[in-house]
C-alpha cells in the first residue's frame, strides 16, 4: 500500500496540469482513502468516470488494474484525439485501493491472505471481524445473497452504509451524482461483466442498453488475449446479491454501472484469487480494452447525440422550406 501511495503522489508530480489526489474519506483503522482525479483542467463544467478497485481485499490484480488504467489513459492523451476530447469533457475518479484495512491486512497476514472483508469488529458477543463492503451500500440492502452472520465473508453489516468504506464512496458520489456518467467497480475472479440488479425481481430500465454495451466491451477483450468474458446480471450469470455498490450507483441515476470481476475463469480456472505474476499484464490490456469500450460509449452518446440531433433537426427544417419556396407556397 505504501509503494501504491507513492506512485499516486508521482503520477501528480508528473502529470501536474492533468491529475490531483483527492481524499474522500476515512477506513475504520483511519486510513486515508485517497483517489487520483485525471482529466485536463478547464472552465467547462465536466462530466465524470467513476472507477473503484479494491473494495475485496483478496482481488489483487484489481488495484494492479487501476494503475494500469490511469497509466494508459494518461500516456494515450497525448497521441490520441479522442482520448484527449474525452480528457476535455470527463473527470476520471480513480480509487486504486479502496479496502486498504482488507488490503494491508491481506499482505501482512500470513495464516490468512485471502482475505475478503474490512477490518470493523462485528457486534456485540461476535468475535469475527470484517463486513463485505460490498453487500453494505443501500441497493436492497440485506435482501438476497448476504447473510448476517458476522463471521460470514459475505456479512452485509448491522445496516446499510454502516462501513466508514462505504460511506465514503456514497457521500462523495451522491455529491457528484448529476455528473458521472459511468461507474465501474474492479473485482476478481470469473471473466464477467455484470449490469444492475443484483436481485432477480428488479430490472434496470435502461437493461438491454446495458447489455448490448457490455456485449460489445466482452467481444473487444476477447480480440486481446481470447479470454471469453460473461456479460449479464448476476442471478444470472453468478449468483443474486444486494447491497453492491454497482446496484446502488444505478437506483441513484447513473446510466452505465458494471462490475468487472477479471481473470481467472470462474468454471475452469486454475488460480482463482492466486494469479500468477505473468498474466497481470494480459489481464490488464484486456480489461483496458472493455472499460475503454464502456467509457466511450458513454462519452459519445452525451456529448454527441446532442449535437447530432439538434444538426438534424436543423437541416430537417432547411429542407421543409427550401420544399415550401420550390412549391410556390407562403410561410405563414
């Protein structure tokens, strides 16, 4: 975690026009919880990306992957026009670890470094610790797929939001929520690519969108490395669950909330939580690939349909005349 707050603090030095670090809130074992915000300075009111990696303490190729993703977005802008129009017009809100009590714990534990939950002691008469943050935000909290055994890795808390963890992420997000347009939360493992609802009666209403997005981010990771990625809900394609952060971001607005759990494959994988140091990388580029897919999308359909629309309708209405002046006929 050290080496990780460093890079946050170079990436700042080198990238001073385009990146600041903003903290955002508080662990239980008062750890700051610190994000990078990349885009390129202006008057403009900006819309926002909102990228998260972290929250399971285990899933170590998810911080990997948010370094990795504002490496290549910060070296892809000074080459690429569409990068660096999306720099002009979106914010990127990036939590390399959002777990840190989880993460340190993961690293310095030796009798348990798969470890899952925060670090919060359970109630009273409970002698377990940690709740899984992401059963903890309020999206049909404590409906399906948590339980509320305090020793359970899927411990869903005493109440919605009781984690400092996932307070933090829900006041800084709600402040923001008129201006992100995507949020995407980084796990592992399973090869998936999941959409809201966690729960099996509630349907998104922008869900086919969603899907046919996800799809087309599955089938750019797949021309990276051939890694076959599943895209749906997860009663689905996993399992039901509430309280995921990815539920919670779409009931309060935004349009474009996924779940990316990276390597390995959830049915025939060899390593699960364990991968090996050489597919950090190809686990990264083909991530890269779909985020990139998902974010672009978004950017496209605010920022072009507009004006798309509006140039239609006015050659619309330039046809209509020119038609009315060819026939003769008197505008009133």
């Amino acid at each position: 975690m050290s080496e990780i707050t460093a890079w946050m603090a170079q990436i700042v030095k080198e990238n001073p026009e385009m990146a600041t670090i903003i903290s955002y809130g508080k662990t239980y074992e008062n750890r700051t919880i610190r994000l990078l915000k990349i885009g390129l300075k202006t008057a403009e009111k900006k819309k926002a990306i909102w990228m998260d990696c972290g929250i399971h303490a285990r899933e170590w190729i998810a911080p990997a992957f948010c370094q990795y993703f504002v490496r290549q977005i910060l070296q892809t802008n000074k080459t690429d026009p569409d990068m660096h129009e999306m720099m002009k017009n979106m914010d990127f809100y990036i939590t390399p670890v959002l777990n840190i009590d989880g993460y340190m714990f993961s690293w310095e534990n030796e009798t348990n470094r798969l470890w899952r939950k925060s670090r919060s002691p359970g109630p009273a008469g409970c002698d377990c610790y940690g709740t899984d943050l992401n059963r903890n935000f309020y999206a049909n909290w404590g409906t399906v797929g948590v339980s509320f055994d305090c020793c359970s890795q899927t411990y869903c808390g005493q109440k919605p939001v009781s984690e400092p963890e996932a307070q933090a992420v829900t006041e800084f997000v709600e402040f923001h929520k008129n201006d992100f347009l995507c949020f995407l939360t980084i796990h592992s493992y399973g090869q998936l690519l999941l959409v809201p609802y966690g729960h099996p009666n509630i349907t998104a209403p922008n869900y086919n969108e969603l899907m046919e997005v996800g799809l087309g981010a599955a089938e750019v990771m797949k021309k990276v490395h051939g890694r076959h990625y599943t895209v749906g809900t997860s009663p689905d394609v996993l399992y039901p669950n509430s309280g995921s952060s990815r539920d919670w971001a779409r009931l309060i607005g935004i349009p474009y909330s996924y779940t990316f759990e990276l390597r390995d494959h959830k049915e025939n994988g060899t390593h699960g939580f364990l991968l090996p140091e050489d597919q950090i990388q190809p686990a990264c580029e083909e991530a890269y690939s779909g985020a990139l897919h998902i974010i672009t999308y978004a950017h496209n359909k605010f920022f072009h349909s507009d004006h798309n629309a509006a140039a239609s309708t006015t050659m619309t209405l330039w046809l209509m005349i020119l038609a009315i002046f060819v026939s003769g006929a008197t505008l009133v």
